[in-house]
C-alpha cells in the first residue's frame, strides 16, 4: 500500500487582461516550496510602455513563508534591471517588490500576448495540511512607474497544502 504525503498545490486565475498583471503559478520544488510567476498582459494591439513595476504582496505567514525573488525568468526586463524584494518591517506576512530600469535606460516595450516580469518562491512554514490560502497584490501598494496607459494589479492565486 502506497503511502501519500501532501504536497504544496497551486491555483490561479489564468492569464492576465490586456495591460494587467497578475500572479501564476509557476512550479512546485520538491513539493515544498512553491515558484509563483508575476505575469504581465500586454495591450490588445500595439506596444505599452513602462519603467518599472512596484508592488506588496501579502499572504498568510502561518502557512507560507516568502524566500527569494528572481528576475532571471524576465520577457519584459533586461538583467541589468535593478531588482529588490524583502519582507516589510523584516516579517513574514508582506513581501515588497520593485524592479526598475536602472536610471538613463529606456523604458522597456511590452508587446501583445503574456510576459512573465519576475517569479517570487514561498515555502511551506508549517507542516499541517491546509486548504487553497490566497497569495495576492496589495492594490494600495502595486504601480506600474511611467507606463504609457493604465496598468491594473489582481490576483486569484491560491496555495495549499494537501
């Protein structure tokens, strides 16, 4: 008889709209920490234009803990992107984001279609079973900087541990 042990799931709202941006789930590892990609949805014709994204993300931390943000899964922002991600007032429970062109660089062209702009990894911080908790954008606290049209922030991501 085979023995089951829960794995670290992940559900999310699909693909962004035209000129929003939203989180997908992007890989289990090891079934304990979870890849969660922030994905931007370009126009529905043409080109938009930005300089960066900001943003607060917030969740549960009694059932997930924030571990690193990486650009190196970026469509939109070249590497030489100034990259910072932290935890705000060094607790677990908000994550803050931003990635810029550095200074003097052009601002970077998003095109139509899905573009992934960087990918955040949670794991699990407790070894209880839990059902879909909810990873989302604070909406008071996510811009897009010198965007050339509105960018809107949501999120239907949810991870648990069953």
């Amino acid at each position: 008889m085979a023995t089951s042990f829960p794995q670290l799931t992940c559900s999310d709202g699909g693909a962004p709209a035209a000129n929003a941006v939203t989180m997908t789930c992007g890989a289990a590892i090891a079934g304990v920490i979870e890849r969660v990609d922030v994905v931007m949805g370009g126009p529905l014709v043409g080109s938009t234009t930005l300089s960066g994204l900001s943003f607060d993300v917030v969740y549960d931390p009694s059932k997930l803990q924030f571990v690193s943000v990486s650009s190196a899964t970026s469509q939109i922002f070249p590497a030489t992107a100034l990259l910072v991600g932290g935890l705000a007032d060094g607790q677990q429970g908000r994550a803050v984001v931003s990635i810029h062109q550095v200074g003097g660089d052009p601002d970077v062209t998003v095109s139509t279609g899905q573009h992934v702009a960087l990918s955040l990894s949670f794991r699990l911080s407790a070894s209880a079973t839990f059902g879909p908790t909810p990873v989302e954008f604070d909406p008071s606290h996510s811009e897009a900087a010198d965007a050339s049209t509105t960018i809107t922030f949501g999120s239907g991501l949810a991870v648990a541990h069953q």
